[in-house]
C-alpha cells in the first residue's frame, strides 16, 4: 500500500485570536475532515492485448494507488468512486490520524463513477459521517471546499468557487458523463472520490476528474445523483439472492424520516403490510432520519430473522410491522455453465490453489469445454479460471447462479485467468448462453 502524510486529528479548540480570523472554510475543514477518509488501493492490472489472440497478453500485475472517499454512515460505509476502487484486489479504508482499517467494495456503478466501499470497524472506533446536503440549488460563483489526498497528502483542503454547473465530460472512449458541477477548487490526482462542501459544511458533490490540459478546471458528481443511486448502491437485493422488496425514494423535508417510493408485489415487505407513500422511521429499534441511515440498517439485517419497523401512514399515524428478509435456494451454478457455456466447472480446492500460487476461493477452474460450445468458441480451455460473470465477482460454484438471469441468444462476458509457466494471463471475453 501506498504511504499517506496524514494530519493529526481531533483540532484543538480556537483560542480567541484565531476565532477572530475563523471564516466559515476553517469551520467547514474543523467540523467535516474527520468525516474525509483515503482509499488504498492494490490493482491487478494487465497491458493491452493482442488484436489476433483473445489470450496473448502481458503478465498481469499489481499496482497501487490512492483516491478519497467520504464516510456516509458510522456502520464503516464510504462514498467514493467506481474508478477508485476497480478491480482492486486489495482495499483500506485510511482515516484522518492515519489508522488504516481493511475495507472491501459494496457495491459500484462505473456507468456513473459511484461506489460503496464497506470498512472494517473495530470496537471502540469512531467515525463520523457527513451530511448529504442538496445539489438541484447551487449557485454559480458559490464557494465550495474540496478535502481529499492528492498525492498521497492526507486531508488536504482546497477551496474554490462554484464556476459552472450541468457540465458533460467524455473521460474516455465510450464514456461520458453528464450533469457534472463545475469548479475552481484544486483537484489533483488522489481527490478522486473525496467531498466537495458548501460553506456551511455540507457535502455537495464527489470529485470524479480533472481537465489535465488546463489548470483549476475540476469536475464533481452532485450530490442529488448520489441520493438517486444509494437505493442501487445499498440495496437489500445486492446481497446475492436476499429478497425485501422494498424501494426507497428520498428523505421526508421537515420531520426526517424516508418516504417508501414502491413495494413490489408478493415480497416480503408487501406480505408485512408496508404500502408505497409510507414514511420509515426507524429500522430494528435504530432511527433512520436520512436515506443513507435506512438503507444500511436494511441491509445490516440478517436473511431470515424478523425485525420490525416504524413507518408513518398517510393518515399521519404510526405503526409497526414485522418484516424478515428471504433467500430463496441458490441454483446450481455447474449445472448453468454446462447447459449455457458449454463448460465442466468445479471448486478451486486448497492444494489446487497452493500449486497454481493463489488462494483458494481465487475463481472456479475449468475442468472440461464441450466441443463446438460457446466457451470453446472463444477460446476458454480446460485449466482456465473463471473470477467474473459480468458485473460479479466468482469465487466458488454457487456464486455462477448469476447465470441464471442470462437469457438464450444473449451476451455474457467473463473474466479469464490461465496461468502459465512464465506468466499469468487475463482477458474478457464475451459468448453468447444458449
């Protein structure tokens, strides 16, 4: 992991000479950089492949680097970027003072540069989270503070003006962002998912790039699109199979609480009695004013055990309702790779591991490719591993059931490790399930 210069933290009190020179940036940087965290990150990464071979790549390698992130809730959950955290292998979560806590990613969507990154929090460990404030209000020319680690130089504080607003960005081929603010505040590699506040200290937006062909021009997620996809990034439906069926919409305005935007038909949450319109107020015994608050302690909830929670109906009165969590049996994720990959798949045993230098629990490993199959297509062989259908991550067997929303005729991509005597080789590849 990379070295961070981090500050000391818990500011001592003001003593009256520099009350007087206090303007509201100190207080914003006194109050808020408890709540600013860095992110290690280890990468494995590979060089550009081959045009004429899917498998003739470079050996793949581990790099490091360093983004921000902000912490949202208590329970160790971390706003940041997508890019910050893609295909880490290994992630800490560093907070201001220089403890390092080990984390690992919730979830991320790269089609908006967000992600959750989940710390490990011991007993006895503290952490402050911010206050989401609102972005559809931002003034052009408004000052803003950005608290991150670039370069590595924990908690460093820029401030700046708002300079424009709505602005659309192409960061790479085939990717582009839009609706992003616009600002002056210096962002420098290593802001990558770190605050930017409004003066009265809250956070309005996640820096996300910088325009490396000028100076002071720096980009932010606002943070109305975070509240928009929280619900995606903290769902209850995330954890695999796990079933709630309830979706969230935005926190009340006056009295706190989170209103219900929808609830699915013959889920759980229906079955308990709960109705779109309904406000949650506390989950489990633990109150939730804001939608970050709901959505954890929805999700901290166990598969299977009853808990309750508060909600105030229409009407205006409150009542109480038992709901669990359900995980219906996971399908069989060799009998998937076989009827639509063409592949004989099985779990990565220890001794295996220990031979090809991983850890089990590394990928599943292919033991066989039908002739003529989709695998074979595309070049998978036997002794390959698989780590990745689409989006998620593969450890063992059960965790291929993700085929199972993969219809006939359509695209699947996965990632491919085949070690070699000299190398390690990883590639994506995409086949058509049958």
């Amino acid at each position: 992991m990379i070295a961070l210069l981090a500050l000391v933290c818990s500011a001592p009190p003001l003593t009256p000479a520099q009350q007087q020179r206090a303007g509201p940036i100190v207080e914003v940087v006194r109050n808020e950089a408890d709540a600013v965290v860095a992110i290690a990150a280890t990468h494995v990464v590979t060089e550009s492949q081959s045009m004429f071979d899917v498998f003739d790549v470079p050996r793949a390698v581990e790099r490091s680097s360093i983004g921000s992130g902000s912490v949202i809730h208590e329970a160790g959950y971390v706003l940041t970027n997508a890019h910050v955290v893609a295909q880490a292998s290994e992630l800490s979560v560093v907070l201001r003072g220089g403890r390092e806590l080990t984390a690992h990613v919730v979830a991320a969507l790269p089609s908006e540069d967000l992600a959750i990154v989940k710390a490990d929090v011991p007993r006895g460990v503290e952490l402050q989270p911010v206050t989401l404030g609102e972005s559809d209000d931002l003034l052009v020319g408004e000052t803003v503070v950005a608290i991150g680690a670039p370069v590595g130089l924990q908690n460093t504080v820029t401030a700046g003006i708002v300079s424009a607003l709505d602005r659309s960005i192409n960061p790479a081929r085939g990717v582009a962002f839009k609706g992003l603010i616009q600002t002056d505040a210096a962002i420098n590699p290593g802001n990558s998912g770190g605050p930017l506040f409004n003066v009265v200290g809250a956070q309005i937006g996640v820096a996300t790039a910088i325009r490396g062909d000028a100076q002071n021009v720096g980009f932010a997620i606002p943070v109305g699109k975070v509240r928009a996809m929280l619900p995606k990034l903290l769902s209850v439906e995330s954890r695999g199979r796990a079933r709630l069926g309830l979706v969230l919409a935005r926190e009340r305005p006056v009295d706190g609480g989170v209103i219900i935007e929808r609830v699915e038909a013959g889920s759980p949450a229906h079955k308990a009695g709960l109705e779109a319109g309904m406000v949650l107020i506390e989950v489990d015994g633990a109150e939730t004013p804001g939608l970050a608050d709901a959505l954890v302690e929805l999700l901290e909830q166990p598969t299977g055990r009853p808990f309750t929670i508060r909600a105030v109906l229409p009407e205006g009165t409150i009542d109480t309702f038992s709901v669990a969590i359900v995980e219906p049996p996971p399908p069989d994720g060799r009998v998937l790779a076989k009827r639509q990959l063409g592949l004989d798949v099985a779990e990565l045993d220890a001794a295996a591991a220990t031979r090809l230098g991983l850890r089990a629990g590394a990928g599943v490993v292919v033991k066989d490719v039908e002739r003529g199959g989709p695998a074979a297509r595309v070049g998978i062989m036997p002794g390959d591993l698989i780590t990745r259908v689409g989006p998620y991550g593969v450890r063992r067997l059960a965790d291929l059931g993700v085929l199972e929303g993969a219809a006939s005729g359509t695209e699947v991509g996965l990632r491919v490790v085949r070690i070699g005597r000299a190398r390690v080789l990883q590639t994506e590849v995409v086949l058509i399930a049958r």
